[in-house]
C-alpha cells in the first residue's frame, strides 16, 4: 500500500476584534498528548479498540492516516474512533505521512512489541529547539533493542526482554514507548525517572484496564507486568486536556471576562492555578470539575514563573501565560527550563506594544502594564500560536493571526470555542 499523497495546504488565519469580555460556558476536548500514544497502544490489542472523547485534531487524523497505512481498520464518528489492528503489516513507515508529525515517535514502542523491528523516517512537527529520540534509542537499548538507523532512517530491531530501564531524561513519549513496549514483554519491567504527567498516567490506566497491571502510576518509578500476548479490546476516555483547560482559563483571565471552565481535573492544575493566584487572578471551583474564571475582579501583578516537568509550571502554558504578565503591574520574569525554542512570541508581543527584555533564548522579563494593539502575527508553533490569540483577545483593534494550521494541531474547534463565548473572531482560508 502507498503512502497517501499530501493535498495542497489551504492557508487558514484569524481575524480578531479584541477587548470583548468572554461569557459564557465551555467545555475541555480530550487530551492531543494522550490520544496519540493511546491510539498507538491498539496495535497491542486484538479486535476493536474504542476510544471515546479524542479531539477532532489534524494530529489525530495524521495518525489514524498512518494507521490505516499500516492495514488497521478504523471507524471514526465525531469523539469516537474504533481502531482494529488484528491485519496490520510492519510497513517501513514513509517521511510524507511522519514529518509533520512528531508524536508519531510513539509508533516505535509498540512496533517492536509486536513485529520486533520497525522501520521510520524521523518525526517532525514543532520547530521548538532540538528534540532528538536519543533518549527513546538509549531506553530500547536497556532492553536488548539494537539500533541500526542511518541519516535517513530510524531502524530499530530486536527481541526485547522485561528488566529495569534508567531513562536519560524525564521524557515523555520515551516514557510511554516504553511502557507500550513492555505490555508485551513477559516478566516485571521497571522504569525509573519516568514523566509523569497526565497523558502518561492516561496511557498507565488504559493499559491496566487492557490486563497489564501498572504500578506507580502518577510517579516518577513504573513497574509493569507485561502479558507476554496480545492485549484484551476495552473501551477507553480519553482523559481531559488540562494544556487545552489553562489556555482558556487565562482567555477569561486576558479578556476581563467571567467564564465557566467544564471537564477540568484539578489534580492536573495545581502547579499552574497556583501561579495563576499568585498573579492575581480570581477563579474558584464550582464542582468537582467546572471552574469559575472571573477576570472581571482579577488584579494582576508581575510573579517570577519557571517552567518544570509535571507537576511543575508547564512549559505548553508558557507563552499564553506571558500574555497575561503583560498585563500585569510590576517586572515579571520568565524562565524557560525544558525548551530553547519557545521565546519567540516575545518578539510578536513587542509589535503589539508590549515591554519586554530577552535576556538569553530561556528568560525574559516582562514590564506591564502595557496596552496591546492589533497587528498582523504568526503563529510560531501551537502554544505559541493560541498566545497570539490571546492577546488578540485584549488588545485594541484587529489582530491577524496568520499560520493557523499550527494552533488547529492542538485545540479543538476553538474558533467554534471562542465564538460561543462571545469572542469576535473569524476564521478565514485563503
């Protein structure tokens, strides 16, 4: 079967009237970052595999296109997607269907619990800094996978065998390549300094509910139980995106407005409402999942934030949070921990009028307040792509934000989001 071939990609931007309070109520998608290691855990399963609540994303649809590549049959309807895996053939996996899409790095774990080799172009996706699979190489190679990639290729191979992996770093998709990995292994496989943020622990559950026990969930040492076969068919949901949460969290907070925030889990938000009250900002939980934004009272004031691993400041909240620290009364500071790539929206916020100081390609400070003002802006990846729409949202006149496809990667229909909020905002393909 051939790769399919790419379409000509349509231009999509934004064109923004700001200084509208939002209003209103909206309701979190599924997690993007736990989607798409889960949707690679079905070629572990036997029969169908159904996933509820995954986001209508293009990153999802570029997996399910290399699924299908692969031989997988799939049904999709709106959230919900069945995937059967049981005729699936271990292609070479082609750089036309990989190279906009890193989280395709996923595939490899499984891949190799099952055929025990694969063949891939490199992952793509967001330009933010090196990102190399070193760590995922290192790991595999703990439990006797040789690695065999040239420039072009990555090229794993080998029968793995259950033991004890150090991971290099607290990587996140090495840590879920790794458990997808081990599913299939027989005997206790531990992984120590594990990631443990909340698409990890989504990937942990869904396993166990599959009948591979998974202990430590939630922490930084994994012990799992590989079954030695396949895996029984379940029915998952997809956990809630807190990245997708925090983001429209600070848009009531950017706009001045009052919003009801619906499917946030608090226990995933400590660390970021935690800075968010430090800031100034007024919020408070409704139940046990919906929480009551009102920036109307907000006050905000300048804080130092530092990005960290879960359950740390999460660096895909940086930039949206950088919005709002031009807003605020005082010298804040940023330090940007995991990425070198992720200051570049400073440089858009200063064409819109605000104050800032890039220190290094890792901190900043930001003088505020300042008012923002339209412009034309690019989005430079997808964080930083939703930080141009927040400060569309409280700047004064019009602001076009152009590069669209990149936020359109990671939040569900949020023009649909916005609008139902009261944003005046206008999505135009050109």
């Amino acid at each position: 079967m051939r790769a399919p071939r790419e379409e000509p990609e349509t231009h999509i931007q934004y064109r923004i009237q700001g200084r509208t309070p939002l209003e209103g109520e909206v309701r979190i998608s599924g997690s993007k970052n736990a989607a798409l290691p889960l949707l690679a855990a079905s070629i572990l399963c036997r029969g169908d595999t159904v996933f509820k609540n995954v986001p209508r994303l293009r990153d999802i649809s570029t997996m399910l296109k290399i699924l299908e590549f692969l031989g997988a049959k799939i049904h999709r309807e709106d959230e919900i997607v069945c995937i059967n895996t049981d005729r699936l053939e271990n292609r070479p996996i082609t750089h036309e269907l990989v190279s906009k899409l890193r989280g395709s790095i996923v595939l490899l774990g499984p891949l190799l619990a099952r055929f025990s080799e694969v063949k891939m172009s490199y992952p793509g996706g967001c330009v933010l800094g090196k990102r190399p699979v070193d760590a995922h190489i290192e790991s595999f190679a703990q439990l006797g996978i040789k690695d065999l990639s040239t420039d072009a290729c990555l090229h794993l191979k080998g029968r793995a065998r259950a033991g004890e992996v150090i991971l290099p770093e607290f990587s996140v998709t090495a840590t879920e390549n790794l458990l997808l990995l081990a599913a299939l292994l027989p005997g206790e496989t531990h992984i120590e300094l594990a990631a443990s943020e909340p698409h990890v622990q989504d990937v942990c559950r869904f396993l166990a509910a599959s009948g591979v026990p998974v202990g430590g969930i939630g922490s930084h040492t994994l012990t799992v139980r590989g079954r030695g076969s396949r895996l029984n068919a379940t029915e998952h949901t997809v956990t809630s995106d807190y990245l997708e949460a925090g983001a429209m969290i600070l848009a009531g907070i950017t706009s001045r407005g009052q919003i009801t925030v619906q499917g946030a889990e608090r226990r995933h938000l400590l660390f970021f409402l935690n800075a968010l009250r430090r800031a100034g900002g007024k919020f408070s939980w409704d139940k046990a999942d919906e929480l009551f934004i009102d920036g109307t009272n907000s006050r905000l004031n300048a804080v130092r934030l530092q990005t960290n691993i879960f359950p740390g400041f999460p660096t895909d909240l940086q930039a949206p949070f950088g919005v709002i620290l031009t807003q605020a009364t005082g010298v804040s500071r940023i330090f940007e921990v995991l990425f070198e790539g992720r200051m570049a929206y400073l440089y858009e916020l200063e064409k819109m009028g605000a104050s800032i100081e890039i220190l290094n390609s890792h901190q900043a400070l930001i003088i505020g307040p300042t008012p923002l003002h339209g412009r034309q802006v690019p989005s430079n990846d997808i964080r930083a792509g939703f930080a141009m729409v927040l400060a569309g949202l409280c700047a004064e006149g019009e602001t076009i934000v152009t590069d669209v496809r990149y936020i359109e990667r990671g939040y569900d229909r949020l023009e649909h989001k916005l609008k139902s909020l009261g944003a005046d905002i206008v999505r135009e393909e050109l």
